[in-house]
C-alpha cells in the first residue's frame, strides 16, 4: 500500500513537472500559427491570382476568428469542459491548417485560416489550466510565461515562415501548421488534467453573439477602412453597427446571472488598468512588427530600406523572442521588489520609447534588430504582469473568461495598429508609385508610440491609489493561492470574501 501512494506521489509530481512546459508549447504553435500568413501575402496573391488587398485577408480572417473564439473558449474553459475545449480547438486549428495547405480556391483558403485564428482564444485557457493545478511557488512563474507566449511566438513564427516560403511554397507553411498542432493536440490529451472543479456554467449564448458582432464588425472595418475608404458608409457603418452591439452586450451582462465576461470584474482598477494597457500596447507591438517587417523589404529603388530576403527579415525580427524571455525573468524579479503596478508601466515605457527610437534612427539593420529586441523586452514585461494582476482580482471562476478578453484587446490593439499604419503608408504614397515615401515609416512609427505612451498613463493612473508598495517574498503565488485556493472558489458575493493583497481593490459584487 506505501508503494502504491509512493507511485502515485511520483505520477503526481511528475505531471506537475510536465505541464507548464507542455502548456508554454501549446501556446508557442498556436501563436506561431496565428502568425503564419504575415510573410506570406506577396506569395498567396501570385499564386492565387487574387490582388494584394484580397490576400490580405488571410491575416483578416485569422484575427477575426481569434477575437470571436476568445471570449467563448475563456468562459468554456472556466468548468468541467476546459479539457474538451482544448482539445476541440486544436482539433480545429488542425483542420484549418490541412484545408489552406490542400485549399484549390481562395475561399477555401480563407476559411482554413480562420479555422487556424481559433488557436488565438486558447492563452486564456493555459493560464486557467495553470492557475488550478500548478503549485503555488510555481504558479506565478507559469502565469508569467503563459503570457508572453504570444511575442514569443510572433517572433520566432516569422523567420520560420520565411524559411518555408521561400524554399518550398505556402502551402508547406500549413502543412507545418497542421504538425504542430497535431503535437499539441497529443501533448494536451496526455498531460492536461482531465477536467476542472469549478462548477458547470450555461454559456452565454446571447452574450457571446452580442460580443462577436460588435467585435467582429469593429475589426473589419478597422482592417478594411483603408481598402474601403475611412469616410465610406460602409467603413462607418460598420463601425456604428460594432457600437450598437456591444452597447447592447454591455446592458445585457449586466444584467444576467452567468455573463460571458463579467463587467463587473472589468470595473476593478486594477483589471482596468491591465485591460487598457493592453490595448495600447497591443497597438505598438504590432507596430514595430508590420513596421520592421516592411521596411527590411524595400525594394533597392526606394532609395531607402534595406531589400532583404524574406528569411534574412525574419531573423531581424527574431530577438524579439528573446527579449521577451529576458523580459519575463526580469519582471519576476522586479515585481517583489518594486510591484506589479510599477513593472506594468514600465514595460509600456520602453515599448514607448523603441518605437520613438526607429521613428528617428533606422539607418543601419543593427538598429532594428535592437528595436525589436526591446519590443520583446517591453512587452514581455507589461504582457508578463497583466494575467497576474488579473487573476489576483477576479475568482477562480472567472479566470478564463477575464483573461480572454484581454487577450481579445491585445488583439483589437494590433488591429487598430495595421489599420493606421495602412492609413499613414497610404496619406505618403507618391501619386504613380506604389511604395510610400520613408517619412511614412517615420510618422506611423510617431503616431503608435503616441498610442504606446497613453498606455504608460492608463498604466499610472488607472490602478487603485493604495497601490504602489513592493511585493512582500513569495507575494503573488502564495497570496493568489490562499486566497482564490486553485479548486474551491466561492462565486462573487457568496461565501468569505477573498483575502487581499496590499496593492489591490475590492473585487465589485
């Protein structure tokens, strides 16, 4: 019998020791799948006979499922179906990757790579996973890299991806899609725990459909505005229907017992100032991404640029990775020192001032490469902070659901990003040309970081005043583990309320 509970000690631990390595590749593919089209474009238009614009969609429809996928999979993942809903999500993403790899037209392309965006929703989920079954010393730790996973991923998708276009064709970029997540997939059936705790929910049926229209209105006309005209009715009508529907959206979860994301946990400072930060500063990482990635690829003619090859422009974007590593071993040595409320606009600070940096000095390829190097740094600080500060103001039950929908607003900031930057490119393009000016690399690199610094104020001054003092030792783990407890969470308003940490408010209801 001692033997017996020894084994089933050492399975324990053992599981324990597999799952943050297999949650952090979960999130790498899929993140480097969302990725997968950027590079591609140029090459999907020749190929498909369809015009640059049109082909722009294989990035269009990736995010728009992405952000439609998040809120839904976040609440699925807060009860007894999360493994389920991993597995259905991956399977998915599987599916869409072996569609646009076999894909005869381009509709049916399109529809495989927004099968491929619903692998976007899933970060939400691996921090829920981690929040419930990690242990406390290491649960901290895990949340942080879970959320860096998403520049991680960025960064070492594109010189993947340039690899493969240009040895092979498009077509083998899926094909190695479909691989990864198939891994994934095997990775998550054997090592995931088998289901949650937390009660089952209904799903907010009626919430998500209000919350996806809004959503996916809002971001087709923020990606096609330019293509359609800014002032065009259907630019604007687009944008108010987006309106309408998450004003309604707004009304009806406030009003209804199991809302798909609860507004009253948004209202808490402390997740306000995360949400909003990670708005803007969704906007300059996308920024110094689309930007870089462009600007190495100027054609000789331009006078300007560098006319790198489609693999050597992703190596220059690959220090981004690592910086956000750095980043994230950084900040969890800053936070017990200094706090989370001052990491957090820090982080925004130095996306800030990187992009100022190229906006003035790109003369030479070592400077992008430093640009990018400091992206990652920036934003793998404020991104490794924000689920942290989350998770310590929202209910276990909550989790997925409140961390959904930041990574829903890191998406619409990346989109509200290439929609302005569409814009500026197109304000100084030479009347019979077709390549822009160099100074609207300059004024799209100013006009982002003026996005990036308001999320260095949101960072200031939205959480709550009492914050500020340094994380006592062993702070967020033990805190957020004592007073959520990984399994047994009492719903908002019922039951002890939750123990708080000294730089946190109240959580509402």
């Amino acid at each position: 019998m001692t033997g017996t509970r020894e084994r089933a000690g050492r399975g324990a631990e053992s599981e324990h020791r597999l799952l943050l390595p297999s949650l952090m590749f979960t999130a790498l593919s899929v993140s480097a799948i969302s990725t997968l089209g950027a590079p591609m474009v140029p090459t999907i238009a020749r190929e498909q006979h369809v015009s640059l614009s049109a082909a722009q969609w294989v990035l269009t429809a990736t995010l728009l499922a992405g952000a439609i996928a998040g809120p839904v999979l976040g609440r699925l993942g807060d009860g007894p179906r999360r493994k389920g809903a991993i597995q259905g999500t991956l399977i998915g993403v599987l599916a869409g990757s072996a569609l646009a790899a076999l894909a005869p037209t381009f509709g049916l392309l399109l529809a495989g790579r927004a099968l491929q965006g619903l692998g976007m929703g899933l970060m939400p989920l691996t921090i829920t996973v981690a929040r419930d079954h990690l242990p406390a010393r290491r649960m901290r730790t895990g949340i942080a890299s879970l959320s860096i996973t998403t520049s991680v991923g960025a960064g070492l998708g594109y010189p993947v991806t340039g690899l493969i276009a240009q040895h092979l064709n498009y077509r083998a970029g899926f094909w190695f899609a479909a691989l990864l997540s198939a891994v994934a997939l095997i990775v998550v059936t054997r090592v995931i725990p088998v289901s949650s705790s937390a009660p089952q929910r209904p799903l907010d049926v009626t919430g998500a459909a209000l919350l996806c229209s809004g959503l996916a209105a809002i971001l087709l006309a923020l990606s096609q505005g330019v293509a359609w005209g800014l002032a065009s009715a259907a630019t604007l009508s687009s944008l108010c229907l987006g309106v309408l529907f998450l004003t309604a959206w707004i009304t009806q979860a406030l009003r209804t017992s199991h809302p798909l994301v609860d507004i009253r946990l948004i209202r808490n400072r402390a997740v306000l100032a995360a949400n909003t930060t990670a708005l803007l500063v969704g906007i300059g990482m996308y920024a110094v991404l689309s930007l870089v990635n462009l600007y190495t690829q100027v054609p000789a003619a331009a006078g300007y640029g560098f006319h790198l090859s489609l693999p050597t422009a992703g190596l220059v974007l690959m220090p981004m990775s690592l910086g956000s590593i750095t980043a994230n071993r950084l900040a969890s040595a800053l936070v017990p020192r200094i706090g989370l409320y001052r990491v957090l606009p820090l982080g925004a600070l130095v996306v800030c001032l990187d992009l100022v940096l190229l906006a003035l000095w790109r003369d030479h390829v070592a400077v992008l490469v430093l640009g990018t190097f400091l992206l990652g740094n920036g934003v793998g600080a404020a991104y490794a902070v924000m689920p942290i500060l989350i998770v310590r103001h929202v209910p276990a039950s909550e989790t997925g659901s409140a961390t959904s929908f930041n990574q829903v607003l890191r998406t619409v900031g990346g989109s509200v990003g290439s929609a302005a930057i569409s814009a500026i490119m197109l304000a100084y393009m030479p009347p019979a040309g077709d390549i822009p000016r160099d100074t609207a690399y300059t004024m799209a690199f100013l006009v982002t970081a003026a996005a990036s610094f308001l999320g260095v104020v949101a960072a200031v001054v939205l959480p709550p005043r009492r914050g500020g003092a340094a994380e006592p030792k062993g702070g967020i783990a033990r805190r957020g583990h004592e007073a959520t407890g990984p399994r047994r969470n009492p719903e908002p308003g019922t039951g002890p309320r939750q123990e708080e940490a000294p730089c946190s408010d109240r959580f509402p209801g």
